[in-house]
C-alpha cells in the first residue's frame, strides 16, 4: 500500500481558495481538491466531515490573518495615511469579500462545526469594525469625515469598493487611484 503524501494546512487551504475562486461552492468537492493535492479523499476526510466544515475553516483562517493585518492600522499616523493603508490592505486582500458572501451561502444543516464557525466568522467580522473605530475615531477628530455619515456606512462603503467589478480592464494603479479619490472626493465636480 502508497504512502499517503503528506500536506500542511496552509496548502490545503491554498488549494480550497484556489478552487473556490474558480469554481464557487457548488463546484468544490474533495475529490477535486484531493486530486488538486495529489492525495486520496480520505486524507481530508480525516480533517473534515464534510465541504462545509472544510470551507468555514479555511474563512476563519483567512479573517484571522486578515485581522493581524487591519490591527496595523493603529501603528499609522494621520488618517489620510491611515485611508492608503486601508484601501492598500483591501486591495491586497480582495478574496476576502467574495469568501465572506459565499459564507453567508453555506447550510449548517445541524452541522454543529459548520454553526460554531459562522459564529466565529461573524463575531471577527465585527471585530474587524471594532479595531477600524479608531480610524474612524482619527478622520473625525481630524475633521476629515462628515459627521452626518453613520460610521458603519462609512466602513461598508469603503470595503464594498473591492466589489466593483473592472469589466473594461482599467489597470490596476488607477482603479485603485480613483476608487480612492471616489471615496474621498465623490464623483461631482465641485462647481
């Protein structure tokens, strides 16, 4: 009998990514990811019950890196430093939108795993806003955002430009340019 070769969670988890992106939730299997890894089904199932489990775990691992990442932020001074730092990172990180909505998607079906972790992704989803409240905190003391915009909608607003998508191919440098001059200017010259 084969040896079974050996595989990290990180390149697992690569490879889960990889296949969500191409083919979203309802074209991942673990035979199409065992056979992605070179390795037999039953190397996963050893891991996970199901698709499900395997992908909320994969989201945590994302979120969690993610939020090392955002925590950053606070070792930014100024807040127009603090917005390039934000909108770099959600650029950098720009799977991390579409994973979240594919996890709003997924059943539970009395998974008690799959429960656990839709739990665990939605209190980091909070926390991410938390640890972003001293930017927003910073842009208002500054007299940077309007007073009038809830906070929350600010926060939406600039993680939902990742969503748009570039259907004629405007080169990255300047979509990212004018996303941020969007955002910071709107779309209406000043007259």
């Amino acid at each position: 009998m084969a040896r079974e070769r050996k595989f990290s969670t990180d390149d697992l988890f690569q490879a889960a990514k990889q296949m969500l992106l191409s083919h979203g939730y309802e074209g991942f299997s673990f035979s199409a990811l065992a056979e992605v890894l070179e390795i037999s089904r039953g190397a996963i199932y050893k891991y996970y019950e199901n698709k499900e489990e395997l992908i909320t775990d994969y989201m945590l691992y994302e979120m969690e890196h993610f939020l090392t990442e955002i925590k950053e932020i606070e070792l930014v001074e100024g807040f127009d430093a603090q917005f390039e730092f934000l909108i770099n990172l959600i650029f950098k990180n720009s799977t991390i939108p579409p994973m979240i909505e594919l996890g709003r998607r997924i059943p539970v079906n009395g998974n008690k795993k799959v429960k656990e972790n839709n739990e665990k992704l939605e209190k980091l989803h909070l926390k991410m806003y938390e640890h972003l409240q001293g930017f927003i905190s910073l842009g208002r003391q500054e007299l940077k955002l309007k007073e009038t915009l809830p906070d929350p909608l600010i926060l939406g607003f600039i993680f939902q430009t990742i969503m748009i998508p570039n259907h004629f191919g405007i080169s990255h440098s300047q979509w990212i340019s004018s996303i941020k001059e969007m955002i910071r200017h709107g779309m209406l010259r000043n007259e």
